[in-house]
C-alpha cells in the first residue's frame, strides 16, 4: 500500500541570501474554513464611493425607462379603450345610455 502524502510539507530555512528567515509564531492556530455562504452572511453589501457618477447615472436611467414604458403602456390602454369603446357604438351593443333593463317611472 502507499501512504498517503500529507497536505502540506513543512522545511526549515537556515538562510537566504546569508540571512536568517525572521522568527514566525509556530503555534498560530489554523484559521477555520468558512464556506462561501457564511463569508457573504456577514458582508455589508456597499457602494464603491469612487464610482458614485456611474451609480448615479444607472439610477436615473432606470427612473427614465420606468417612466418611459408607463407612458407607453398607459398610450396603448386609452388607444384600447378608445378602439372598444369605438366598436360598442358602431355594433349598438352598449355605452349609448339608453338601457332597457332599468325602467323607472
């Protein structure tokens, strides 16, 4: 059977280029491993201040085409309403003001 090969390999440097390595902490505890989702758990979602004119001009082009599209769709109703209107009349099927169902007097 083979072994299995450790994850890491830990050397010890005596010397680059004639002077020791600086002295690190050996017994630094390993830092925990958070998946992805819990990193973004506790980030603060926030705007980079430097590209403020770009966020500014993306949110009043999205004012403009929220505007836009209203009246667009607010033109297409009254041109319905006006075409449905428009053919009650013609057919006599309504919208004249002389319903016969409602007698009074």
């Amino acid at each position: 059977m083979v072994a299995a090969m450790p994850d890491t390999i830990e050397a010890e440097v005596i010397s680059i280029d004639g002077k020791a390595p600086p002295e690190r902490d050996r017994e630094s505890p390993p830092e925990p491993r958070v998946s992805g989702k819990e990193r973004v758990r506790g980030m603060v979602l926030r705007l980079d201040k430097r590209w403020w004119p770009l966020w500014l001009l993306l949110g009043l082009l999205a004012v403009v085409l929220a505007i836009a599209l209203g009246l667009v769709f607010g033109v297409l109703y009254a041109v319905f309403a006006f075409c449905r209107s428009l053919l009650r009349l013609l057919s006599g099927t309504g919208g004249g003001g002389d319903d016969t169902r409602i007698r009074r007097g």
